[in-house]
C-alpha cells in the first residue's frame, strides 16, 4: 500500500510541476492580408470591345468622306461633266484618286474635293440650259438675263482652263449663269404655253363639234386631263411643263377630231345612200298603189297595223353633256378669265 501511495504522490508532483512551468506564448501583430485585384475575364473583354470600337469608328469617319466625294461626283457626272467639261472632270478625278491612296485625316481634304465636283456639276448645268435656249431660240423672249448669264459663263471657263481654279468663285459665277439662262427659259416658256393652250382649246371644241365625247368618252376624258394638267402646272409656275401637257392635250383631241370626222362623214354617206334607197322605194310602191291601192281596212300578213309603235322613243342625254368644260383662257394664278369667243370651229360633215 505504500508503495502505491508513494507512485501516486510522485505523479501528482509531475504533473503539477509540468503544468505551472510551461511558458507564456508571445505576442505577435497580425499582418494585414494582402489584397490582390481580380482580373475578370469580362473586364478584359470590355477593354478589347472599346478598342475595336474606336478603331472602327475611325474607319467608319474616312469611309463615309470618300461617299460623299462619290456622290458629288455621281451628281457630276449625271449633269453631263464627261461631256460637256472632261479635261476639269479628268483633273477633279487625278485630286480624287490622291485623296483615296493617303493616309490620315481626309476631312478637309474630302469636304473640298466635294464642292469641286458640286461646282463642276453647277457650270454643266448651266451650260446645258444655255444650249437648250439656243436651239430653241428662247434668248429674244429675254435678251437681258441672256447677255447676263453668257458674262457669268464666260468667266466660269476661263478659270476652268487652269487646274487650279478657284472652287468658290466658280461655283458662284455658275450659279448666278444657270439662274440668268432659267430666267430666260421661263420667260420663253410661259409665252409659248399660253399660245400652245390656245391650240388646244381650238382643238378641244373641234372635237366637241363632232361629239367626240359621245362616241369616244375615255380617250376624250384622257385629252380633258391633259389639258387640266397644263393648267395646273402653269399656276404653279412651270410653264415648260404645262406648254408640253397643253401640246399632249392639242395633239389628242385633233386625232380625236379626225378620225371621229372620218367615221361621221363615212356614215353619213351610208345614211344618204339608204335615204335615196328609201325614196326610190317610196316612188315605187307609189306608183304600185296607183295600180293595185290596198284599202285602209285591209289587214295583210306582214304589215302592221295603222298606228303600231315601230320604235321605242330613245332616252339619250343631250351630247353636250358628254362635253368637259374647260375655260378659254386663264390668269397667271391658273383662274378662269373672260375671252370674246372668236375662234370657229373647223368645218365638219352636216348631221340630219
């Protein structure tokens, strides 16, 4: 029993002794943790997006320039510039091709380039107009504008025959030329409408003399439109259009007045030979009754009866109906005005 007291007391002392002399841990400072930033796979691809963005945007900047160049030059070349102007069309077209192979910014280069075409285009069409004055002789209808515009054109190639020429002072001669020589096809115009019309309306009541509104409605309405169109063009100010509806509408209704002429007269002829036909037969059955006479109260097979109705009575409108009314002559706003009538209708076949 001691000797298990004394082993019990001698791990008691150990223990004890292990316990109270372990030693205090040290006091450290935590480190403050180490933050790194994350690179996402979506960041990266927006930075890669913007990029391309910008990239394409500069593309996009050059390409839309040389478009517009293009369209000037398209607008040059539909006005008649490889005609009328090919040596400045050829030297615009040497500017443009220097433009395309550079590199950099265009802008400038581009927007100059364009008002080169657009002043070439200006003087082209300036030019046709003087030509379409000459061939028509407008230029009496008015001299002053003419004399006017033939100086600004003048000036405009003169300074075309140097490459160099100034784009903003031909333009503008150019333009002040084109704006003289339309003067004077407006002038020219509304004169030679108003006498066209005339025509027509001369043409109009030849083809009502012979009721071409009757017999031939829809080519007769087509006509009436034509001429109403006219109209309606010279109160809107465009003379050149209504002068070409007013020669449509003049030219209808004579081939309208004709042929139904042609057709009344060829029927008339008919109708005269039936009535002679039918007078022969009269003095025929005349001279029949004289010898053999039928008596009132006789009935025959295949005669009708005393006062049977042969034929039905018609219901046809009056002809003038069918006639479209159109006014002699109007103002410069396209109203109605009153004329004396003096214009006779052409002579046709007589009607029974």
């Amino acid at each position: 029993m001691k000797k298990v007291a004394l082993i019990l007391a001698a791990a008691a002392i150990f223990t004890f002794t292990s316990c109270g002399s372990k030693p205090a841990p040290e006091e450290t400072t935590p480190e403050a943790p180490v933050v790194q930033e994350e690179v996402t796979e979506d960041s990266t691809e927006e930075a890669v997006v913007e990029e391309v963005e910008e990239t394409n945007e500069s593309v996009k900047d050059r390409d839309a320039i040389l478009a517009e160049i293009e369209d000037a030059r398209k607008a040059a070349l539909e006005a008649g510039a490889k005609e009328y102007a090919p040596q400045a069309l050829a030297d615009i077209d040497k500017i443009f091709e220097r433009v395309k192979e550079s590199e950099g910014d265009i802008s400038a280069d581009g927007a100059a380039l364009a008002a080169r075409y657009a002043a070439l285009t200006s003087y082209v069409q300036a030019k046709k107009e003087k030509q379409k004055i000459d061939d028509n002789g407008y230029a009496a209808y008015n001299q002053k504008d003419y004399d006017a515009g033939l100086e600004y054109l003048n000036k405009v190639e003169e300074a075309l025959a140097d490459e160099d020429w100034d784009t903003s002072s031909v333009a503008a001669d150019a333009d002040k030329a084109y704006g003289k020589f339309k003067n004077v096809t407006f002038a020219a115009c509304k004169k030679l409408a108003m006498e066209e019309r005339d025509k027509a309306f001369e043409a109009k009541r030849n083809a009502d003399s012979v009721k071409a509104g009757v017999s031939r409605k829809e080519e007769y309405k087509a006509a009436a439109d034509l001429f109403k169109a006219g109209d309606q063009q010279y109160a809107i100010q465009n003379p050149e259009a209504a002068y070409n509806n007013y020669k449509s509408a003049k030219e209808q209704f004579n081939a309208l007045y004709q042929d139904v002429s042609k057709k009344r007269a060829a029927a008339q002829k008919k109708l005269d030979e039936a009535k002679k036909a039918v007078e022969e037969s009269a003095e025929l059955a005349a001279e029949a009754d004289e010898k053999a006479p039928i008596l009132d109260t006789e009935e025959i097979e295949g005669i009708e009866e005393a006062g049977a109705v042969l034929l039905e009575e018609d219901s046809y409108e009056a002809p003038e109906a069918a006639e479209i009314e159109i006014p002699a002559a109007i103002d410069d706003n396209g109203n109605a005005v009153e004329v004396e009538e003096n214009v006779e209708p052409a002579p046709v076949a007589e009607e029974e």
